[in-house]
C-alpha cells in the first residue's frame, strides 16, 4: 500500500478539503473531459452551456463550506493549489454578472450560478455523502455529457466509475511497488522489526521510489512553509470571519496576551497548552476565512499537526529541521493507514475521522522526534485517535467554525499528552492501532447521518444562530 506524503498534505485553499477543494478538483476534471476526445462527442457537437449540481452533505452544508464558489472557479479554470484566494471573490461576481464562463482554452461557456448550480438536498447520490453531478450541454440545450463525482475527504476525488472499482476491490493498488508495503499498524511495526529502520526511513525509502530525494525534502519543506506561513498569517489578523455567525478572531488577541507573559517571564503551568491552543486556532481561522491552507490530513483539521510541530520547534531545544521533515514523514505514514483502513472524511465517519486522525497523526510525529521507537510511535497514535472516537461532525451553520476551531486546540493538546504517555512507556499497549481504526469504521457505519457534516444535528441544531 502506497500513499504519498503528498496524497495527505495538499496545500490549498478554505474552508473544506471535501466540501471546498474537492468540488474545485471535480470540476476542473470536468472542464478537462469538455475539452478532450474521451467521450461520445456526436459529429459536430459544440457545448455551448455548463451545469453542476451537489447532494448529500454537499447540498447540506455547501454554503456554508463554500462549495458552490468552488464549483464556479474549478468550471473557470483553477484548482487549489494555484487560486488566489484574494481574487476569487471578484472572479466569481465577474462570471455570475455574465452569465458565462470563459475558462482558459475553451470558448465562452453560458453558465448562470444562480440557475445552473443546484443544491439538491432531496436527490442523495448513492456512492458517497459527498456527491456532485455535472453537465454539459450544446448548442440547442441538449444534454451531452454528464459525469458523477464523489469528495471523499482529504481533497480527494473520484469518479463514479473509481469509486466502484474502489469498492469493488477491483481498483489497481495506489502507485508503484515500494519496499516497505505495510497496510496496517500491525505490518508496519513488523516491517521495522525487520529492517532494523524507523517508521519515518521506511517511509522515505517508499517516497523515494516515486521520487529523488532532493525533490521529497523540497516538498517536504514547502508543506511546512506553507503550513508556518498559514500560523503566521493566522496570528496577525483580526476581525469577523464570513458566513454570517458573527464569529471573531481570537487568535492574535491571546497570542499577544502569551507573548506578553513570555516576556515577562510570569509562570504559567499551562504555557504548553496555551501555545499549542493559539497556534492551532490561528490555522483554523485561517480556514474558515478561505485563506491558504494544508490539508493535515483535511482541511476542518488543518491546525493540530502545525500547531504540535511549531509546539516542539518552540519548546524543545533539540528540534532541528531534519526532525521537521521525520515529523512529517512519520505522520503521513500513520495518515495514509487511517485512511486505508477507515476514513478521514467529516461526511462518513463524523470528526473522530478528521480532528481524530489529525491528533493520532500529530501524536505519533511528535513521538518520532522525540526519539520514541516504532512501538511508542503507534502507541502515541493509538492514544490520541482512541480518545477522538465518536466525535460527531455537526458544524453550527455549516460553517468550520463552531466547534471546529477550537476542536482542533483540543485535538493538539490531546496528541502533545499522548506523545509524552507512549515516550514515558515502552511500547506495549493494550489496545493496538488497528483496533482503534477498525473501531472508527464500525462506529462511523453506525453513526446516524444528522451526525456527519450535514449540520443537522448536534451543536447544528442546539445553538442559536445569531
């Protein structure tokens, strides 16, 4: 089993890496088919209108997500990575003042946000919670082209012909042959045994069958540079964020409060937990404002793991940048085997498979730079996701602010204790990763759906909106 560093730490845009970067994707997969010879295409044929409409959790909290204003940047061209966030608002009133749509490449499209994107929250798409149609049509407003997709968490998309070879167990193995294929906690740890290497140098070691060694660290370096740009930003900003909760930045106010006290040398038994608490509300919020983030491994859950990685670059002297690249490496490899095994989508499992995964993540890049073994490294994971599960998705408003913000503050502090608790041990746990994985699934199979970012139920419905 194979999956990149890169597949978990997708530098983007907010709020949602399913509600906001994968509609963006899916559409411009759309676009890209339009354009190309990969479909019946009747002699003459010339599209001349686009449409798009989203179901399920989509439909629910796709406002509220921005999923609709992704769908309309994805139909004119971008994608995540390369948006500019500062701009996307004017293009969005340039196309719905139009009436049409001109992505580069293509001829002028008529699309009309207002009457061909359709929030249909009667229609569930049987694949996924996360389900989107698109359409093409020609000249004469006749239907020629019409493709499903699904946003299954992380940024992740898949076409509905993928998601049935997916769960079909027909689909071709994730990337190419790597030396160290574990697909569970129970092979990885048996792997290191046997190679005498450590979670992060397998990882590398299958990182680099795809890739040079130098081009993995400048990747590696660039997704912490994004994410220490994100706190950054984070930190500097105050005000309302949009969507209409009234909601306010609070992170710049209590980092200048810990600043204060840091210089002043006043004793603080909770400075970690302060530090960690204000780092992680700084990315959210950047977030939830739609600025530029990293998926860790979603967007809902983009603050734990930079706020634990800054924590241990400000209190631990021996923190160097060879460790922030074992952090990330160690991390992604416990990533990738959560979601093999379950889910890291708000939509299917509820938070424990966002935030959850995050902090198990978080814990065990945490345990590796502080020099734990293979075996306190997933114990470090084991505590962290064990202690997240059940969490429900049930943002107030569909908004990723409330509790998302501060779940994520709570979701660092969970994985910093955790670390210490494996580091203090030696390894033996009773209750294995696998376990607690394989317990996320179950649970999030049995969580009613009001609980799985539809905005529905919990905190949703019980908090006034004002």
């Amino acid at each position: 089993m194979f999956l990149s560093v890169f597949d978990l730490f997708k530098i983007g845009i907010g709020p949602s890496s399913s509600h906001t970067m994968g509609p963006m994707t899916a559409a411009r997969r759309f676009l890209d088919e339009v354009a190309g010879s990969d479909w019946p295409r009747p002699a003459g044929t010339r599209v001349g209108r686009l449409g798009a409409s989203l179901h399920g959790s989509l439909a629910y909290t796709g406002i509220g997500h921005g999923s609709d204003r992704a769908v309309i940047l994805g139909l004119a061209g971008e994608t995540p990575t390369t948006v500019d966030p500062d701009k996307a608002d004017a293009q969005i009133e340039a196309i719905k003042a139009a009436k049409r749509i001109s992505p580069p490449g293509h001829p002028s499209y008529r699309f009309d946000p207002a009457v061909d994107l359709v929030l249909d929250r009667k229609t569930a798409l049987p694949g996924h919670a996360n389900g989107m149609t698109f359409y093409a049509y020609d000249t004469d407003d006749h239907l020629v082209l019409r493709r499903v997709f699904y946003s299954i968490g992380g940024g992740f998309v898949v076409s509905e012909e993928e998601l049935q070879r997916m769960k079909g167990g027909t689909a071709k193995a994730a990337g190419p042959d790597v030396p160290y294929p574990f697909a569970d906690a129970a092979e990885m740890l048996s792997m290191a045994d046997a190679s005498g290497l450590s979670i992060a140098e397998m990882k590398r070691a299958n990182e680099e069958t795809v890739t040079s060694r130098e081009k993995l660290d400048e990747g590696l370096d660039a997704i912490w540079s994004a994410m220490r740009g994100c706190i950054e930003r984070g930190l500097s900003q105050e005000g309302i964020m949009p969507g209409g909760l009234k909601v306010r930045r609070r992170a710049k106010m209590l980092h200048q409060k810990l600043d204060e006290e840091w210089r002043q040398n006043r004793p603080n038994p909770l400075l970690a937990n302060d530090w960690l608490s204000v780092y992680a509300m700084a990315v959210n919020e950047e977030n939830a404002a739609g600025g530029r983030v990293v998926t860790a491994p979603t967007n809902g859950a983009a603050g734990t793991l930079p706020a634990v990685l800054r924590y241990w670059l400000h209190f631990h002297p021996d923190s160097d940048h060879h460790g922030i690249r074992d952090f990330l490496l160690t991390a992604a490899a416990i990533g990738g085997i959560i979601k093999t095994n379950a889910s890291i989508s708000g939509a299917e499992v509820g938070c424990q498979g966002e935030v959850g995964s995050a902090s198990a993540m978080a814990a065990a890049g945490l345990a590796a730079v502080m020099g734990g073994s293979p075996r306190q490294i997933e114990n470090a994971a084991e505590i962290a996701l064990e202690h997240h599960l059940g969490m429900t998705c049930d943002p107030v408003a569909g908004l990723v602010q409330v509790p998302c913000i501060e779940r994520n503050a709570l979701g660092a502090v969970k994985a910093v204790t955790a670390a210490s608790l494996a580091i203090k041990g030696d390894g033996t746990h009773f209750v294995p990763l696998d376990a607690a994985i394989e317990t996320m699934r179950q649970t999030g199979l049995d969580m009613n759906e009001r609980y799985k970012e539809t905005s529905l139920g919990g905190l949703a419905v019980n908090v006034v909106e004002c």
